[in-house]
C-alpha cells in the first residue's frame, strides 16, 4: 500500500476518504513562500535556543541532532491564525473524530521540529498510544498533521508512514518493505491516522528538514499538550472564536468549567 497524494484543489471528501482507507495522506501545495518564511522567522528565537542532543542515545525515544519547541500557540500568529484552524484540517476532523464525539475535537499537540544531519530514525509509534484503554485497532481518537516548512526527502527524514497500520491488532509488527517515507515539497501537509504507525526518518543529508506538527483529537480527551498553561490569558484573548474552542478553551459537556471570580482573584 502507498501513501496517497492530492493536490490543494482536491475535495475534502475524496483527502478524507483516502486518509481512511491508507492511514495517511500528503496534500501538496497549501502553503505559499511567504507563511512558510513568516513561521521560520517567529520561531527563530526559540529554535535557536533549544537543545540539541549530540550525543544520542538510543534508548530515548527522541533522536539526537534534532530541535523541538512546542507551545506554538504562544509563539507563533501565523501558525495559529493560518493553520491550527485550517479549512481542510478541520474538515478532515469532521470525516473522522466527529463520529465518535459530540461537540468537537481539539489541539491535541503542537510543536515545531528540525530534524538535522546525522539523526537516526525514530521508533515507530502511534499517537494514540498514551490511550491504552482502548485495544488495538482503537477507535479513531486523533488526527495528526506535518505542515512541511522544507522539503521532506527521504535522504533528509521525510516522516516514515505504514500504510494500512491503523486498522491492525496489536501482534501485527511492520516489515521493513510496509514503512515509507512520506516525500513531499515545501508548502505540503501529511495528515496521518491516530493508529498509523509512524515516525521520523533518518537524515543521512547535510541540511536541516523542518516541519509542523499539528494533531487534534476527541473533545472528551486529555489533551497531551496543556494549553491551558502554554498560554497565557492575554493570548487567549487575541484568539478568535474558531482557534479559541479547537485549543480546548470551551467547556465539553461540564468538562472544562471553571470560576471566574477565582480567575480573577
């Protein structure tokens, strides 16, 4: 099985269904020049202070030669007003977590990350794997997405996918023909499954691949990332409605309440 691949002017419906069916998609050609200059510019100063392991250990789930930052939210108004709540993201979370919520689905992780010459590839995982409740293959929980800021190459990392792995048990391991990686230039998006096996590939090149990652999941769920104190309360103020409720800052059902003369106090 492959990774399917569309371009920015195909529907929804035919990205959604194809995301299903295979666990992954890439759509080409939704991010012009200027917004993928506009997040590397906003996120240099926090890219440029973060960690990068050089001695790496492999133990550690995290590859060594690779920068991550998250609270994009926080640092970055181009990411948050042009991608969180992106038109196509958000369709393709009504194909596929509306079902099994209510009300809605929302942020459940973002994070910036330069993956750099000489890392190793990443253990295949799924993002929905903090949710071990569930058996495998669980029900839909997450949506996930890499906004490529670079080229994605297979020699520079491109995202590894098995293809048709959401829908396995939990004894069913991927051989090494079953993992691809998802190649895809500037301005495109990976959506991937929940349950997709995946990962971050090696980069046997001399440039840095850079990429967003933005997953939502079920509106009733823990999110991974706590927005709640990865931003502040005069940054929820400048959000609009639509990036306000898929962060997580609207109550659920009586998830969520809280007291304003506490806030206040």
């Amino acid at each position: 099985m492959s990774i399917p691949q569309f371009s920015a002017d195909a529907t929804a419906s035919d990205i959604s269904e194809a995301l299903g069916e295979a666990g992954a998609v890439v759509v080409t050609g939704l991010m012009d020049v200027d917004l993928r200059q506009s997040i590397r510019d906003e996120l240099a100063p926090h890219m440029e202070t973060a960690r990068v392991i050089e001695d790496d250990d492999l133990e550690q789930f995290y590859p060594g030669h690779t920068r991550r930052i998250s609270a994009l939210v926080s640092r970055s108004p181009s990411i948050t007003d042009r991608l969180i709540a992106h038109p196509l993201s958000q369709q393709v979370c009504d194909a596929h977590l509306l079902p099994n919520c209510e009300f809605g689905y929302q942020l459940h992780v973002s994070a910036a990350l330069e993956v750099g010459p000489g890392a190793r590839e990443q253990i295949l995982h799924r993002e929905e794997n903090s949710f071990t409740f569930f058996p495998l293959p669980r029900p839909n929980i997450i949506v996930a997405s890499m906004w490529a800021v670079s080229d994605f190459r297979a020699d520079n990392g491109a995202t590894l996918i098995v293809p048709g792995s959401h829908r396995w048990p939990e004894d069913r391991e991927a051989e090494p023909h079953e993992i691809l990686n998802a190649e895809m230039p500037a301005g495109s998006v990976l959506f991937w499954m929940g349950g997709t096996l995946h990962g971050a590939g090696a980069n046997t090149s001399k440039d840095w691949r850079y990429g967003v990652i933005l997953t939502y999941s079920l509106g009733w769920v823990r999110q991974e990332e706590n927005q709640y104190l990865n931003v502040s309360r005069e940054r929820m103020a400048e959000l609009s409605p639509d990036v306000r409720r898929i962060c997580g800052f609207d109550m659920y059902r009586a998830l969520g309440f809280y007291d304003p003369g506490a806030v206040k106090q």
